[in-house]
C-alpha cells in the first residue's frame, strides 16, 4: 500500500510537505473496556490511518499523570500512564506504525509538570530557599504577611497564576494549580529534559511536539513586572519581543538551539514542531535553521471564512515561513478549539465561548453550511505548500459537541472560571468507529470517558468508508493525489473573480468559491476532485476544487 512513499517518509526532510495526524490519546480507541484510549487501541486502528494516506502520527500526552488536565500535567515523562497502557505497549505501537510507513511523534510538555511530580514533593517538603523550590517558580507574597499573591499575573484556565501552600510561599502555574512551571533558568530543569529527549529518541521516536514552546523562560527579576491583564493573548504579542514577563522572551530560543543539536545527532534526524502562539513576525524566529523545524499556524487555523482573510494569512504564512528557509505548516483543527466543521456552520463574529456557554443552541448552527465549507476547507489546505495537521476526526466531518452536560466536563477550565467556560471537552469526545455497538466502536464498554451523542455512528468509519460523497472518502481521494504533486512547492496566485481564491501550487491549481453565487470554470475539463458536485461546468459557493496545471 506504501511502496511509493518509501524514499519520503525516510530521508531526512519528508516533514516539509507532508501531513500530520493528531490523535488524542484518550479519545481515539479503547482496547481494554475502561473508557479511556489506549495504546494498544491505537495500534489496532492504525491500518485506518495508512489508508488515509498521511505520513506521520502525532501522539498527545500518555505519561504517568493524575490527569488534571487530560495528561498535559505530567508525573513521569519517561513512563506511560496505566489508563494508557506500559512501555512494551508503547514499544509495539511504535514498530506496528514503522511497519506501516508511518512516523510517531510524541507530545513533550516542558512548561510545567504536575503537581505530583516527585520534584514538586520534594520542593513542598524542602521549604523556602531551597535547591528543590528553584526547580520551580516560588515566591514571597506581597501585602501584609506575603497573602497576596507575588505579582497580578492570570493563569489562562483562570484565576490567578498563583497558589500558596502552606509555608506562606506561592508557586507559579500558568495553567492549572496541578500544573506548577518548572523554572528554566535553573540547569537541573534542562539536563532533566535532555534526558527525557533521549529516552524516547533511543525508543525510536521520530519527533516531538512541544506544548507551550513560547512560554518556557520568564523574566523572574525582582520585584517581578505587572502585566495589567495583558496574559492570556499571547497571539497578539509584540513583534519586538523580550517585552512580556513570561511570554515569548528570546532567551526560550537557546533552549531550541541545544535541542536541535540533540535531534540532528540522530540519524535519520528527528524533527520538532512549536505550539508557540506568538505573533506572525516572531514565529519564523521559532524555526530558524539552528532551532525547531516547524511551528504551529494559529493564524490559519483562526482565519475567518473568507477569501480576503485566507489569502492574507496564505501570504504572511509563506513570507514568515521562507524567510528562514522552511514551509508553513496549515491546521484547521485541533483538542484545544471547537472543531471547524462548527465553527465554518455559525455566523462570523459568534463569540464561542459563549456559545459553548449557552450548550451549541444560540445561535444555531447551520450544519449544512458548515459541512460544505469544511470539505472545501480540506481541499484548500492539502494544495498549499507545507505540512498539513489533521485532527482526529476531522476526516469524518465530525462537528463540535456543544451540548456535553455539564456533569461530564473534565476540562480543568469548567472549574477555575467558577463554571462559566465550558472548555474544550466538545472536540474531545471519542471517535465513532461503527455504526452502532458499544461506545460506536471506540471501545468493548458502552461508555467513555465523555459521553458520545446520539447518532453518533451516522458518521462513524464504518458508515462513510465507501461512500463516494463522505467526508472519508474526500480526504483518502485528496491524500492519494496530493502525492502526485510534492515535486514542486512553489506558489503563485492566479486570476480570479472577487471572492474567489485561485492558485497554483506547481502544476496543481486550486479553486474556491467564497461568494454566494456559482462562479464558471475556467477549464472544467482538467477537474481532478472537488470538495462537492460542480454543475453546468460551475464552482458552487463554498465549494472547492482541484484542476491539473493551467492550459493541459
């Protein structure tokens, strides 16, 4: 079946035009009946992700954690969490994905760990001014008796950034109190995470994915700097830099540049892609040929639907990306956003956090629009030039699940915004393998760790493999001929009528419509696929298509 992706998927640089698909661990396959994913159930649904056609795996968090923030807040990063399965389980997926052609790359949380980390023990029980609390962020508190907390700065879950324990100390957590982060100016943090580098490089790994890339060094100067509210809109930082107490300082980037040493000193190298949300100038700083390879497009995937919108962050993407000599990656989805199926099927400017506030009904969506535009969508990332991430499930079409009741919330957010945010759990929810059966084939129990809907099957493997106008079947036909053209990335915009973006990405040209009427074809006979029928030779609104190279 992957005879001819061999010569990519191992020379040294198949990430620069490939496609990545992410699986939340928990919620993509149970093998052992207890509502949570699992290793094993991964490595049993792999097949499904050969036949798609992508090139490479991206694992979520699967280490030893209490699962404060669905594995994001780590105990042990060089062990597997039981809910998950052992080693040897990790080890057999790996070899089973290998096998297959299929790279693995592994989520690597260097910001913070959680609170039942053996270091963090030891700082509680060490007490102020020792070597254990340096490993982390600890202060005196201001006011009278230090009860306030040490500086105004907000955790982005909500609440403070702050928490005291019980010698009068605080300690610092961007995310959840569970979370504490681990304090990079101090040596032992970096040599400690070399070693988890290369105990999974030694496994086999291919890459990783590093959680918060923009947020791991910190202006820690006494008295530390006020924000003024200015914590949770890292997007929006400066170009300059340097400017934010803990966001995207420029000392995070020696980090970088040591652990790129680290990856090339593999063979073949290994790769890392940045979760740095930072602004569109200071991201290419973050994939600089002595740093990472890649860095995550949150400008994209933020793009409101629109062709003016898209070809401006398609123009700055590329501009940023090859400035320092690599392509953009595109991503329309991932476990942190409601899920573009649902955002492209609500009215442009809906607040979603209100609307998940308010259970997905006001206002309604149109989940009709939603899934003509997210097919075009698929069309419109696979022909650009770069790497492509897929989200678990976006390949179904699934929609977000905006009605979860509020007892079955996990996300740590739910509680620390005093159940005001409902979080991020509606694009968590496990994947549909079948059409009926116990949890729609996710696993051997009816239930899961969150609650699948009702009709849930309808859009399941089992219900779209075959059936020429799925979703499914888009994106295996899309995949299959996206390899046709990797021997040429470059890019140039082509004529178009208002509301239409044209281009062509080497000898595959890409067509969209954004305007509420059918626009004609300029050659219909060159149609390759296209993300919906095109009738009277016409691109529909909202509907995308791919021809062969102009004038053949």
């Amino acid at each position: 079946m992957r005879d001819e992706r061999e010569d990519a998927v191992t020379d040294s640089t198949w990430w620069r035009d490939s496609v990545v698909y992410q699986v939340y661990v928990p919620s993509f396959a149970d093998s052992d009946g207890d509502g949570v994913g699992d290793l094993n159930g991964i490595a049993e649904r792999l097949d499904h992700l050969a036949g798609l056609g992508v090139d490479a795996v991206w694992l979520t968090p699967f280490y030893r954690s209490p699962w404060a923030d669905g594995g994001y807040d780590v105990a042990d990063y060089r062990d597997v969490d039981p809910r998950h399965g052992t080693l040897d389980d990790f080890r057999a997926l790996l070899a089973r994905a290998h096998g297959l052609g299929l790279k693995v790359i592994v989520d690597i949380v260097p910001n913070h760990c959680s609170d039942r980390h053996p270091w963090f023990a030891e700082a509680l029980a060490a007490g102020p001014g020792s070597a254990a609390r340096d490993r982390f962020v600890f202060r005196d508190g201001k006011g009278p008796d230090g009860a306030e907390p040490p500086s105004d700065w907000q955790s982005k879950f909500g609440g403070p950034a702050w928490t005291r324990v019980p010698d009068g100390q605080w300690y610092m957590h961007i995310f959840a109190a569970e979370q504490p982060d681990l304090n990079w100016e101090n040596p032992e943090v970096a040599a400690d995470f070399e070693r988890t580098l290369r105990f999974w490089l030694d496994l086999g790994v291919d890459g990783f994915r590093i959680d918060v890339a923009h947020g791991l060094r910190k202006d820690l100067a006494e008295p530390l700097r006020e924000t003024h509210g200015n914590d949770a809109a890292p997007l929006n930082s400066p170009p300059e830099g340097d400017n934010h107490p803990f966001w995207d300082r420029d000392e995070v980037h020696e980090i970088y540049r040591s652990w790129r040493k680290l990856t090339d000193s593999y063979r073949p190298p290994r790769i890392t892609v940045a979760e740095a949300g930072v602004s569109a100038p200071r991201l290419p700083l973050y994939t600089r040929p002595d740093e990472l390879h890649q860095a995550f497009n949150f400008f994209y995937l933020r793009c409101p639907w629109g062709a003016d919108d898209f070809r401006r962050v398609i123009d700055t993407s590329l501009a940023g990306a090859r400035s320092v000599g690599t392509l953009p990656t595109w991503v329309l989805s991932n476990h942190d956003v409601v899920r573009h199926t649902t955002r492209y099927a609500l009215p442009p400017g809906t607040d979603l956090v209100e609307w998940l506030a308010g259970d997905g009904r006001a206002p309604a969506p149109d989940p009709a629009l939603g899934r003509r535009r997210a097919r075009a969508a698929a069309l419109l990332t696979l022909a650009l030039p770069g790497t492509a991430y897929l989200y678990q499930g976006e390949e179904l079409g699934l929609p977000e699940v905006g009605d979860l009741p509020r007892e079955a919330l996990r996300d740590p957010m739910w509680e620390r915004t005093g159940h005001r945010q409902k979080g991020r759990d509606g694009c968590r929810v496990p994947l549909p393998w079948t059409r009926g059966g116990p949890s729609y084939g996710f696993g051997p129990a009816a239930a899961s760790w969150l609650p699948q809907p009702p009709g849930w099957g309808d859009l399941s493997v089992e219900a779209q493999r075959g059936r020429a106008d799925s979703f499914l079947e888009l994106y295996r036909a899309a995949l299959t001929l996206r390899r046709t053209f990797l021997d040429d990335d470059s890019f140039r915009w082509l004529p178009g009528a208002d509301g239409e973006l044209a281009f062509a990405k080497g000898r595959l040209e890409c067509r969209i419509n954004f305007t509420a009427e059918p626009l004609p074809l300029p050659h219909a006979g060159d149609v390759l696929l296209s993300s919906g029928p095109l009738p009277d030779a016409t691109l529909p609104p909202d509907t995308a298509v791919w021809l062969g190279e102009p004038g053949k």
